[in-house]
C-alpha cells in the first residue's frame, strides 16, 4: 500500500523516516512518475499518429450514393464543376476522388478553382485505383456513379491505364 501512495503522491514519502525508507520512497516516487511521463507520451504519439493519418486521406469513406472519381488530370475541374451544377437540383451531393497524389495538394488544386459547388462536398483520397484495398477504402461497391479520368500523358499509355482500372473495378464487384 506504501508503494501505491508513494506512485500516487510524490509528497507522501515526505513522513518518512530513517534515511533507508526515505531513499526508497523516493526513487519509487520518481519511478512513478517516470512511468506516467512514459505512458503519457504513447498515448499522445498514438493520437498524433491517428491525426496525421486522418489529415493524410487515409481513412476510409462512409458515404453511399457518390459519384467517385478515379485518376487526376487537368480536366478534373470542370467536370466537378459540371456535376456540382448536376446536383444543384438535389440539394448538394458527395463526390470523392482518387488519386495517386496527396490528399493536401489535392484539396489546395481544388480550393484554387474558386468555384461555388452549390451544397456538393469534395472529399479527396489518396492512393492507387489500382489496388483494391484503395479501392474500397472510397467506398467503390457503394458508389452511384464511377468515373475513370484519363492521365495526362500519351494516349496510348493513358487509355491501357484506363482498361486497367476498369477491370480492377469489375474484380470488386465480383468480390
């Protein structure tokens, strides 16, 4: 029970006597409140992690009925502005992209079209339309509509890319 209240109260050994008990009190004292400083810092480090990993794009999408979005090019922002305007009439919507950037350059790409989207919310993730995990992670067998967006690069190239995720996309649906 000493032990406890010394762990508990760094100012309870100060009763003590004899120079023996005094020593262990306090190094028990000061081991407690090591421990504490230890476990404190864990915690925080994990909420820190958790924090970074939701400000990264990580987390997975909870959203049904969405149009997603797979791929980033140029054209990108008038077709979000084109489907704003489509869903104007019902009040706003969700739309979510994929893409192999990050999710912070994204979001500043998008904020920098100076664009009212009339009730419909952007939500950027990060990662590849070609790995299923990414795939699911946007919610992809949820989805109203899918759209691939084809790269920049040469036609040929981007229009293999494009058959490439369309066929990934018919591996979730079967699985």
């Amino acid at each position: 029970w000493h032990s406890w209240t010394y762990v508990a109260d760094a100012g309870n050994h100060a009763e003590t006597e004899g120079t023996g008990q005094r020593i262990v009190s306090v190094s028990i004292s000061a081991g407690g409140m090591l421990i504490f400083a230890m476990m404190l810092g864990l915690v925080s480090d994990a909420i820190s992690e958790k924090v970074d990993s939701l400000r990264k794009g990580k987390s997975e999408v909870i959203e049904r009925n969405h149009v997603l979005i797979l791929g980033w090019s140029d054209k990108l922002g008038s077709l979000l502005k084109q489907l704003a305007i489509a869903n104007k009439s019902v009040g706003g919507g969700v739309i979510v992209v994929l893409a192999e950037k990050e999710k912070e350059e994204m979001e500043m790409d998008i904020a920098k079209l100076e664009f009212d989207f009339m009730g419909t919310s952007v939500i950027c993730r990060s990662g590849s339309p070609l790995i299923l995990a990414d795939l699911k992670k946007v919610s992809v067998s949820k989805a109203r509509a899918i759209i691939v967006l084809a790269a920049d690069e040469n036609a040929d190239q981007s229009d293999a890319r494009a058959l490439r995720v369309v066929l990934s996309l018919a591996g979730v649906k079967e699985g």
